[in-house]
C-alpha cells in the first residue's frame, strides 16, 4: 500500500514538472522569435487575442501603464533594423499550473547593443489549447 502511494506521488511530480518544462519551452519559443526578428514564430506560442501591456516606472516622470494592440507589436518586431543588436535576458522563471492555466513570473534585463537598457519583470499568463500553452497576457515593468 505504501510503495503504491509513493509511486502515485511521484507520477504526479513528474506530470507537473513536465507540464511547467512546455510552459516554459513556449516562453523560449517566444524569445526565440523575438531576437529572430520571427513574426511566425512568435505567433506560433501567442493567441490570436493576446494582450500586451508595459508599465514604466521614472521617478522623474512617474509610473505610466500603457497598452499595446497585438498587430503592432508584430509590425514593431519587423521592423526592427538589422544593425540593431538586443537582447533580453531572462534570469529566472517562476511557473504556476491550475489545469489549462499558467502564470509565468520572469525577471529580465534588456541589452541594447551589448549594453544594459533596462531592467524588469514579464508576466505571462498561458492558455492550453489542445495541446500547446499560448500566451493570453504579457504584461512587463520596466526600469532603467
């Protein structure tokens, strides 16, 4: 009896753990597409109605919350020019599961070329469709 309700317990470890390694691959899918310049790969991890939202914290300008419509930020990451080098560096990933729901909590710092812009946190709430995770809500800080 025992030996069968540990071997319950670590089944269900290994569901979460793998379950948080696909949230997190399609935090990775996103990034990828990001620092490619990749439109198609970024849509591939995002829904179709994803809302994006940026809050900027100045202590001479004050906090500002501002919205960005989905088909802009596509055209935004396009039309990125070629001599522009970035990066945005995720430091960690803190990932939370209640059935077909995730929440991603990960700090960044932002490099442009090779030098640190600025720094935050991005927040992502996933939706399983089927069966892939795709990006509902991204919401970030951002400091410099």
């Amino acid at each position: 009896m025992k030996f069968s309700i540990i071997i319950c317990f670590l089944l269900l470890g290994f569901s979460v753990n793998a379950q948080k390694q696909e949230v997190q691959k399609s935090i990775e899918v996103f990034f990828e597409g990001f620092h490619e310049k990749d439109t198609l790969k970024i849509k591939s991890v995002c829904a179709d109605k994803m809302i994006l939202q940026s809050i900027s914290e100045s202590a001479s300008k004050g906090n500002k919350l501002s919205d960005e419509k989905v088909n802009e930020f596509y055209k935004s990451i396009a039309s990125i020019p070629s001599t522009m080098k970035f990066q945005e560096k995720i430091l960690s990933y803190t990932i939370q599961i209640d059935g077909t729901m995730a929440h991603v909590w990960a700090p960044y710092e932002f490099y442009l070329n090779d030098k640190l812009s600025h720094s935050g946190v991005n927040t992502f709430t996933l939706f399983k469709e089927k069966d892939s995770w795709k990006i509902i809500y991204l919401i970030d800080t951002r400091r410099k």
